[in-house]
C-alpha cells in the first residue's frame, strides 16, 4: 500500500505541523530548569501578561483554520 499525499492535502497540513512542532519544542524547552540563563524574558515578567495562553491558542487555531479555507478555495479554483 501506498501512501500518497495531493498537494491540496499537502498545502494546508505543512503550517500546522511545523506550528505544531515548534510550539511543542518551545513549550519542552521553556520548562527546563536549566534554562533560565538563555531565556529571552525572566519568568518574572511572565506575569505581566495581559493575554491568557488559551486566548492565544484560540487565535492560533482561528489563523489556521482560516489559512485552511483558503488554501482549499484557492486549490479547487484554479483546478477547474
């Protein structure tokens, strides 16, 4: 069996696998306790966030889904 991939699969699965990815590995690398010294903001100004992290989830997942759409509308007019 053979597993093949259409570039209208394709297209919209690349952003979120590599959103996906990279979210996953800043989230892993963000917990190391070793990690302090090369963070870009001390863990105290995190609580200065005015948007909550599932605010942002939400936005991302908006984003996406919206990049989806599009890419399938603009996939199937231009196979017609």
């Amino acid at each position: 069996m053979e597993l093949v991939l259409s570039d209208e699969l394709l297209a919209p699965s690349s952003p979120l696998s590599s959103t996906g990815c990279t979210s996953g590995l800043y989230v892993i690398l963000g917990n190391l306790d070793s990690s302090g010294e090369y963070r870009l903001h001390p863990r105290s100004e995190e609580a200065k966030n005015i948007v909550s992290k599932l605010q942002v989830v939400k936005g991302v997942l908006v984003q996406q889904a919206f990049q989806i759409v599009v890419l399938f509308l603009n996939s199937f007019s231009f196979n017609e």
